[in-house]
C-alpha cells in the first residue's frame, strides 16, 4: 500500500477517535500557519483539540522540557547537548520552510539594497560603521547611500530567528565562527535589543538608519524595506517562497530519520541563502496513548493537505522530498 493510500484510510477514520486535547507553544514565526492548521484541521475533524500558544522557540523549547506542554515548535534545531537534558527522546519534524531577511530603514529614494555576506557580518561585528562604508557602495552602484551612522537591531531573547542568522554569520564569516559562534542568544558586539520579530520590525521601522533582521513573513507583513543577499553561488536573491523552497531542495539528513540540518548559504543559483527549517519537536513516547495517536494525525495532516494552505499565508511548503522524509518519521510509531 501506498503513502497516499494509508494516510487517506488514517484520515477516513480520524473523525470517529475521541482525542485528549493537545498544547503546543513556541516559535511566533510559524504561528500564523499554525493557527490555521489547527482551525482547519479542527473543523475536518471536530474530536481533534488542539492549542498553540507563541511563545518563542526558547520559551517553548523549555516547556516541553519541563512537561508543560505536549509539543513544541522551534525555528532552530535542538542540540545533542541539549536534547539530552530531556526526560525522554525529542523528534524533529520540519513543517515549512523560513527565511531571514535584513530589514533597513533609510529615508529618500534608496531602494532594492544588495548585501553580501562580508557586510552582514562586517556590520553586525561593528566593524562597518555607516551607510556609505565602501563595501556597501561597492555592491550598490548609484544607490544614494547616506553618510549616517548605522543603527544595529538585534534579538534580546532567545530566539529560533537568532540561531538562523548566526549560523549564516558563522558560515560566511572565520570571525564570526571563531569569536561569537551560532546560538539562539549570542552576545552581540554591537546594537540595541528587541523581543520578538514584532519588537525587532517595530524598533527598525521608528529607527532611521536603522538595519535588523526578522523573518520573511513579518518584513512583508510590516511593510520593511529588506534586502537580496548574494548567496554561494555568487547571485544576489530576495527572499520568496521559490527561493526559500530552493534552499531546502537539496537537503538530505546527516543520519537516517534525524532531520535536523541547516540549508543556511545552500548550494543552487535560486537559493535565498538565509534560509531554515522551522520544526515542531514531538516526545518519542506518549503516557496518554490518545494524545499519541492525536499527534500522529494532525502531523499526517500538516505534511500533506497542511502544506498546500502554507502558501496563502506567506510560507514556503516542504519540498516533496522532504515531506515525505517527515511522514515517513512519524508514520511508523
């Protein structure tokens, strides 16, 4: 029997299951689709309840931890060091893909900026200190750039968004790898803090000169000026749901059924290289068997019929390899 075919029979069966009810929380970036995942997957099948709160990665990465909740959801992978600080395995199971882009806020006509990676990381080491620094003039010609000082926007919590963009720092930049490193919380050499991609989009938007990163969905939701980012390949591309869902197309586990991974600076003249998985991170083992077999057919769902209504929002849909790699993880338990 087929994929299709067994999950079509699972979902035939679901709405005759009584179910516990579920909670979630975590990542904010991915809780718009959440949201509508769980209306829509509620008003299919009226048994299913389930809850999700956005309460940041490192919030909700803690509240698994803690049994506070059933589920998780993390922009950022979980660590071996860390995962073993849970009482029980934790699977990963990517659900989107997302994007980080940086956002700027300068007045008068200059629009479309370039940047490549030696002037994110020369910014945000505080070693490119203004709009017109050389390198920045270099890769946008004719751009009237300001002779103002920049002013840096960074996440002050800890953050899934965070992890996305020092792990690009970290590829991009023997400095950044060796000084500061990839984490959900870093100690930045310069700027100011914002919680939450809202407080970050908000603090760039009232700050003129201003330069932060959020995710995608939230620079187009806010209406912030963000920038194409020269990837591995040496092109410069703008984030959107082909370029996000070209970083991930090559993507293949380190071991089998394990999906944690980064796509950051992926290979591919289409790739937008800023990119990640966002996962919900899932117990190995269930006490209530209910919420067991709850959380096994909302995940059927979300990685199938789920992935098609994450377009309309704003969100880059798994490549079908991918997809079927996750089904594939949570199918057999």
């Amino acid at each position: 029997m087929s994929w299709q075919s067994a999950l079509a029979l699972l979902l035939a069966g679901l709405c005759l299951r009584a179910q516990d009810s579920l909670t979630g929380g975590g990542a904010t970036f991915p809780a718009p689709l959440y949201q509508k995942w769980i209306s829509t997957f509620g008003e299919k099948f009226p048994a299913a309840k389930i809850t999700y709160r956005a309460i940041g990665s490192g919030a909700g990465i803690e509240a698994l931890r803690k049994g506070e909740i059933d589920f998780a959801a993390s922009d950022a992978p979980v660590s071996d060091e860390d995962l073993a600080q849970f009482p029980q395995g934790i699977r990963h199971v990517p659900t989107v893909v997302g994007g980080v882009v940086p956002i700027y806020h300068l007045e008068g006509p200059v629009r479309d900026l370039r940047f490549t990676p030696e002037i994110l990381a020369g910014i945000y080491l505080g070693k490119i200190k203004r709009w017109d620094d050389a390198l920045l003039k270099a890769a946008n010609r004719g751009a009237a750039l300001p002779a103002h000082e920049i002013h840096v926007v960074h996440r002050a919590d800890g953050s899934g968004t965070t992890y996305i963009w020092t792990d690009y720092l970290s590829k991009v930049s023997a400095e950044w790898r060796s000084s500061i490193h990839a984490a959900k919380e870093v100690r930045w050499p310069v700027g100011a803090g914002a919680n939450g991609n809202e407080g970050v989009a908000e603090l760039v938007a009232k700050t003129p000169d201003a330069i932060g990163y959020v995710e995608f969905i939230y620079a187009v939701e806010s209406h912030l000026s963000y920038g194409a980012v020269r990837n591995a390949a040496g092109r410069f591309v703008q984030a959107d749901l082909s370029s996000l869902t070209a970083a991930a197309a090559a993507f293949q586990p380190a071991q089998p059924g394990d999906l944690r991974g980064s796509i950051t600076n992926a290979a591919g003249a289409r790739a937008y290289p800023i990119a990640s998985f966002t996962y919900f991170l899932i117990p190995e083992k269930f006490n209530d068997p209910a919420k067991a077999e709850g959380m096994r057919d909302f995940l059927r769902w979300t990685l199938t019929f789920g992935q098609k209504e994450s377009a309309s929002l704003g969100y880059a849909a798994l490549p079908d390899t991918v997809a079927k790699q996750a089904l594939a993880s949570v199918g057999g338990r």
